[in-house]
C-alpha cells in the first residue's frame, strides 16, 4: 500500500451536514475521508479535461436518471453488485456483448473488408 499524508479539512457545519447526509445515502463511501478523497480527484480530473495520465483509459462520466441511480444502489445494497460502478459496467456489457450484436458486428466488419477491392498497377 503506498503511504498516505493527512491533511486538515475545515468545513462550515451546513457543508459537513451535506456531506454526512449523502455518506448515509451512498452505498458508495461509508466515511467522509472516502468521499473526499473520491471528490478531490473527480475534481481534478474534470478540471484536467481528461488529459493523458489523469483518467484510466477506459473510464468515463455518465449521468443515469435518478430512479435508474436508485434501482442499481438497491440491487447493491441487496448484494447483486458490489458497486455501482460495476453495476453499470454490467449493463454496458449485456447491452452491447450480447451474442446477436456480436455477431452483426462481426457480419458488418466482413462486409466492409469485402467491399474494397485491391485494383493492380492502380
């Protein structure tokens, strides 16, 4: 694990208050030290503008519908997911792994490769 510093955070009560309330909401963090430490870098790899070294490759942003957002923290907080991320990356995965979009993905790709001819001496 790689050594951590600590550092000292004032607040106003009515930003501690916000930040106490949406911990018990989240099944996501389960202290404040968590989400700030979530919230700094969310902040700077927004401020960033994603530039290389900042985000993970194949991590992006993505705003669900508030009663979708509530249907995934339930199924997490009922243990079908571990996360909401995961819960996300699972619907990504069913939605656009499935076996009949793969194969018209595979079907698409062949007839694009077939569509060009090599043309000698042009």
């Amino acid at each position: 694990m790689l050594e951590s510093e600590r550092i000292t955070l004032r607040l106003d009560a009515e930003t501690l208050k916000l930040l106490d309330e949406f911990i018990n909401e989240s099944n996501e963090f389960t202290n404040r030290s968590q989400l700030a430490r979530a919230a700094v870098r969310a902040y700077i790899e927004m401020r960033a503008g994603g530039t290389e070294g900042t985000n993970k490759p194949n991590e992006i942003l993505v705003q669900i519908p508030p009663l979708v957002l509530d249907t995934i923290k339930q199924l997490v907080a009922e243990g079908v997911y571990s996360s909401v991320s995961e819960a996300v990356a699972d619907s990504a995965r069913h939605e656009f792994l499935h076996e009949e979009h793969m194969d018209g993905l595979k079907k698409d790709a062949n007839q694009q490769r077939s569509a060009f001819k090599v043309v000698p001496g042009a």
